[in-house]
C-alpha cells in the first residue's frame, strides 16, 4: 500500500496499492464520497499509465488541481520511484 499526501484539495490523502502496474485498490481520505469512491471503483485493474494519462491535468473549479489530478501525481511518484530502485 502506498500513501500520497495531496496538496490543493479537499481530499487528504490517497491511500492506493498497484501489483503489475495495474491498480488494485484506492481510497481517497476526505473529499467528495461519491464521485471519489466512483472513480476508485473505476480505476480498478487498469493500467497505471493509462490512468495518468487520463486524469494528469484535471482540474476542479478554479483550483490548479483536482483529487484525480492529484491521483495522477501520485501515480507518476510511483513510477519515478520505481525506476530509481531498479
């Protein structure tokens, strides 16, 4: 499991874990209920490059980010770790 703090939004944290670069489980802490347990039921098995490309640059209101923004940060954090630890 894998915790990202998120800055710039209602939502707290993301608490997520990834197996094969797919997307096994996400829980946003804080934020929107509904629309954020819709998107983590959504985002379940897909491939995490496919969800960055999707959600990196969302943005909510005039806010300079967004929780799937922010999940996308997060996502691309976890890849930049990977390749240094490989």
């Amino acid at each position: 499991m894998y915790v990202f703090k998120t800055t710039g939004v209602c939502a707290k944290e993301i608490v997520f874990d990834v197996k094969e670069n797919k997307i096994q489980d996400v829980n946003f802490k804080g934020g929107c209920p509904g629309n954020l347990l819709g998107i983590s039921q959504l985002v379940k098995g897909m491939d995490i490059d496919h969800v960055i490309e999707r959600f990196e640059g969302t943005l909510c209101g005039n806010k300079q980010t967004s929780c799937p923004d922010q999940f996308a940060k997060a996502l691309k954090k976890l890849k930049e770790k990977s390749v240094e630890s490989a």
